[in-house]
C-alpha cells in the first residue's frame, strides 16, 4: 500500500504503484491523494481546470492506459515531489511560487487545534480579530 501526503490530506492508496521517480494513479486515486478531479480537460477543482502540461511526446511518459503518473505532472507543475527509499510514502510539495503568494497575503492558512477539553478550534473562527496563539512543549 502507498501512503502520500499532501498539504493537509493523507490518503492510503492500494492501487497505486510506484516504479522509480513515477507515482502512477488512477482518476479515483488522483482524487483522494491530491483533491483535484483528473478530466479530459486537465486536473480540475470545482470549476477551476488545469490543463495538463504534456508537450508533444510526453505524454505516453505521464499518461498508461488509465493511469497517470502524479509525481512527474506534479514536477512539471513546478512543485516538489520526495519519496522514501522503497517507495512507500510520498510527498507531493507545494512549489516556492505558491507558498510565496500565501505568505505575500499577510493572511495565516486555516488550522484547527484541540484546546485541554479536546474540543476543536479553527483559526477561521476568528477571522477579523487579533488572535495571539501561546505553544508550550512538556519535553
């Protein structure tokens, strides 16, 4: 079983498989790793596409029968890809371009911690006001 990681999404992936530096998933694979919808107009979220970069004769380097291989479309996208040696787990970055756009922003990406009760808060719940956030570590 393949495990990939990928921004706050986990996803185990019993059909995927792994052959070198290529990460070949199904549509349905494709979904539940990354979020995004493989369509014959590209890699869609909602209404929003993405064409798939595939310049002539790459595409039968990215694309087997029903299968694509998310790590290669991943670094054509300009985002980084690392996996451990056997292959097992992989991780599918987001590129220093967009990391830079969220940063410029000014705005903190949304999370949502437990407080001692184990109840769950979200960094989204308080938007428009000043939030200070206090981290200790017991080790």
């Amino acid at each position: 079983m393949i495990t990939t990681l990928h921004e706050q999404r986990t996803a185990s992936l019993p059909q995927a498989q792994a052959d070198g530096e290529s990460l070949w998933l199904t549509r349905d694979d494709i979904l539940l790793a990354t979020g995004w919808d493989w369509k014959p107009e590209g890699l869609c979220q909602g209404d929003i596409c993405l064409p798939l970069p595939l310049p002539r004769g790459r595409e039968a380097a990215l694309v087997r029968g029903n299968r694509l291989d998310i790590a290669g479309l991943w670094q054509a996208f300009g985002h980084p890809v690392v996996h451990d040696a056997g292959g097992q787990t992989w991780v599918l970055g987001t590129g220093a371009a967009d990391r830079a756009r969220v940063l410029a922003s000014g705005q903190a990406p949304d999370f949502a911690l437990p407080d001692l009760q184990g109840r769950e808060h979200r960094l989204s719940d308080h938007r428009g006001r000043k939030v200070l956030l206090a981290t200790w570590s017991s080790w």
